[in-house]
C-alpha cells in the first residue's frame, strides 16, 4: 500500500525536472498517474518510468494553454477512470528579461502557460471534484512569486498570482471537500538552471542557509504529502521548499 494507492492523478509538465520527479515518486506511492506534457517523447518516458514501479501509468500529449486539448485529456481520463482525485499544476517556463526589455510577447507567454494554464486545468477538473466531494487541487508557485525577482517581471507576476487562485479555490472549494494548496519552491537543481553560468549558480548556492541547490525529488515528496490523506487538514496554504534562502 502507497500513500496515494489507486488515486488518479494529473500532472502536468511531467515530462522533466519536478514534473518528471513527481510523477516518479507518485507512483511510488501507487498512484494512477497520467502524465500530461508538450512533447510525445517526453510524456512516453514519462509513462515508461513509472510503469518500473507498477503504475498503470498513461501518457497525454497537452498544452495547458489551450482549453480544448485540456478539456479532452480530462474527458479521456474521466471515461477510463471514476474520477480524478488529484490535480499537479507543475507545468511551467521562464523568459526572463528586465522591465525595460520583456517585450509583450514574452510577459504574455510566461501568463499564458504559468497562470492561465493552472486555471484550464483546475477548471477543468474541479467540478468532478466537487461533485464526488473530494479532491485535491495542487498548485506550482515560487519563492519569486512571494519576494520578487530581478529580471522575471512575468514569472513573478505569474506565480503571485498562482497564489491567489490558490487562496481563493481553497475557500471555495473547501466546503465541498476539496482542498487547494500550492508550494513555492526555491532554487532546485532542473533544466532550466542547465543554461547559467557556474558562477551564478555557486552565488546562488551561497544564498541558501543549506549551502546546496534543491532536488526535484525534493519537491516531488512534498507534492506527494500534500496530495495524501496525511495532509487532509491542510487547504489553502504555500509551503515554501527553498533550504531556507527566504529566511
């Protein structure tokens, strides 16, 4: 038995770094995880991973920017399973750049996947959810979205708001069972960091009380905690998971 054994669970961005981890570690714990991503590739290794641990994984291709392919995912799944009991709002993407050079194109894309992607997708299921009185509702923030960050105007902007969709859905869906949080992660170890120089990233380390940068597998357990029963008085929080670099 798994903390989450035979619970139906979507991630989104599964395809690598935290997306990638938490899938894993959800089916470690015997979750039914569908793994949602971009890229055909992606979401094939995705499946394949978990299926080492005995997951009756399934794969979608989706871009949570656009409505129709997410409410298709949702209806495939909804017709394969009873319900979906666990949503993880991981998708996500950077185009950093200073107030004085984002351009409208880059502030719009970064809102459009990391903000209006979590709201497809919560609204998507949300109401299977509220209809089974149950349901766990997972939401991908930042420490950048509570204290800011140079240079990520729209990243910032975008996870601050996540918080706020967080906040409010768990007041609103509380009541009928379904409880909401989001965790705020700090600098962790995935892809996106590949492209920094080796300077940045040891001033980075230096930031954290820890003296470390994260792991995926690191925010995948607490993901995995928050979506189990053992967190069920748990709704409408952010739990940071940054090593302490906030303190």
């Amino acid at each position: 038995m798994g903390r989450l054994d035979n619970k139906v669970c979507i991630i989104t961005g599964a395809a690598q770094g935290i997306g990638l981890a938490t899938a894993i570690k959800f089916a470690q714990e015997r979750a039914i995880v569908i793994a949602c991503d971009i890229r055909q590739a992606g979401v094939d290794a995705a499946v394949q991973a978990c299926r080492g641990y005995d997951s009756r994984a399934q794969g979608f291709v989706m871009d949570v920017t656009d409505r129709t392919q997410v409410d298709a995912v949702v209806e495939q799944v909804l017709d394969r399973f009873t319900g979906i009991d666990v949503l993880v709002n991981n998708a996500g993407i950077t185009q950093d750049a200073r107030l004085v050079k984002m351009t409208q194109a880059q502030f719009d894309r970064v809102i459009d996947v990391n903000l209006r992607g979590v709201f497809h997708c919560a609204q998507a299921v949300a109401q299977g959810m509220v209809q089974r009185g149950s349901g766990v509702i997972l939401n991908a923030s930042s420490v950048v979205g509570i204290y800011g960050n140079f240079g990520q105007t729209n990243y910032a902007a975008s996870k601050f708001g996540v918080i706020g969709l967080t906040k409010t859905w768990s007041r609103e869906l509380g009541p009928k069972g379904v409880r909401v949080n989001a965790v705020a992660p700090g600098f962790i170890e995935t892809p996106i960091l590949s492209s920094m120089p080796a300077d940045v990233l040891a001033s980075m380390r230096e930031r954290v009380p820890l003296k470390r940068l994260g792991q995926p597998e690191e925010i995948a357990n607490v993901y995995a905690f928050l979506a189990s029963n053992e967190a069920s008085y748990i709704n409408g929080a952010v739990l940071e998971v940054c090593g302490g670099m906030t303190v």
